[in-house]
C-alpha cells in the first residue's frame, strides 16, 4: 500500500529540474538592475572625478583628497578603484548630478555662505547656475537680511529699487509692501497700524 507521500518526491523534483525539452523560463533581468546598481558613498563625487580625470588629473590620491575635502566619508581605495576604471576605459561618463530636494537646496540657502560646507557650496552654486531667477532671489534675500541684521533702515529704498529691476512676483510684492511700511513711517502714521 503506498502511503500519502509516496512518488511526491520524485514530483517535486521534476518540477524543479527542467528535462532537456522543457524550455528554460524567461529570466527577468530587472532584478539584477537594482542588486548591482546600488548607491556608494562615491556616487555623489563620480562627476567631479571623471570631470579631473579628462581634465589630466589621473592620481587617485590627489583626487581623493579632493572629494575629502568636498565631503567625501569613503577611503581611498573606493576612489582609487574608480580611477583604475577609467583609466582601463570601463566607465563611462557618470550622469549629471541630481538637483537636489527643495528642502535640502532651501536649506542652503538659509545658511551663511561661511557656514555651508564644501560640498553644500557646490551644490548651492550648481543650483544657483541653474535658475538665474532663484540666483537673483537668493541676492535680494541675502541682503535683506544684511539690512535686518545690521539695522540699516536706511538702505532699504535702494533694495527695494533693486527688487523693482527683476522678474520675481512674490519678491516684488513684498518690496512694495515694505515700501509702503517706509512711507508711513516717514509720514508718521505707523502707529496705526500697530495692535492695542
């Protein structure tokens, strides 16, 4: 009497193992993709390295001492295996760095230009190359605040006038509202305007 299990085994295993006229299943490659495409600590610097790199620059050390500078955590043999690969002509050029999130760019704006770190400062001015409206934004910001923070009311007729000159809305709309706060204050009917 066979019992519940007999002859399974020999099922599962021709289930597993194909017989040489069954075809082997589509492989789906989408998989390898995302195992052997994963982030690196150098993904960030590739750009500037390839960018020295064809510029002549072909000492690993060098150019990790760069990227360091920059911000790069990794050790130097991840730089020099990058370099070994482009020098060996492996690699191609790596993509344009991503512009960064919102909130990562807004980030560096709000920050003192002394106080943003080397590749903060780069980024920044990538961003601000990329859209000369938000480069004029951060300038007129910038000096609002120097105005705010160095209480020199004085000036701000020559900011406003400076806002005037370009192209952004909201920027403007505030200027002409500081304007008008100018005016009273001049006129001396500010205090209107202050709560009970």
């Amino acid at each position: 009497m066979a019992g519940p299990f007999e002859g399974s085994a020999a099922t599962w295993t021709s289930t597993i193992t194909p017989s040489a006229d069954t075809p082997a299943p589509p492989m789906s490659t989408s998989w390898l993709v995302k195992v052997t495409r994963r982030r690196t600590l150098l993904d960030d610097y590739q750009p500037y390295i390839y960018q020295r790199f064809t510029q002549g620059c072909r000492n690993a050390s060098q150019l990790h001492r760069e990227v360091a500078n920059q911000g790069f955590s990794g050790d130097r043999s991840v730089v020099t295996s990058y370099v070994r690969l482009l020098k060996e002509g492996t690699v191609t050029a790596p993509p344009p760095p991503a512009l960064p999130k919102p909130r990562r760019a807004l980030r560096w704006i709000m920050t003192r230009p002394e106080r943003l770190r080397p590749d903060e400062a780069v980024g920044l001015k990538e961003v601000r190359a990329a859209c000369p409206e938000l480069d004029a934004a951060i300038e007129h910001v910038r000096a609002f605040a120097g105005l705010m923070h160095e209480h020199r009311g004085q000036d701000l007729h020559e900011w406003i006038e400076q806002v005037r000159q370009h192209d952004l809305p909201a920027l403007r709309q505030f200027a002409e509202q500081c304007s008008g706060l100018v005016d009273r204050f001049r006129e001396g009917t500010w205090r209107a305007y202050l709560p009970e």
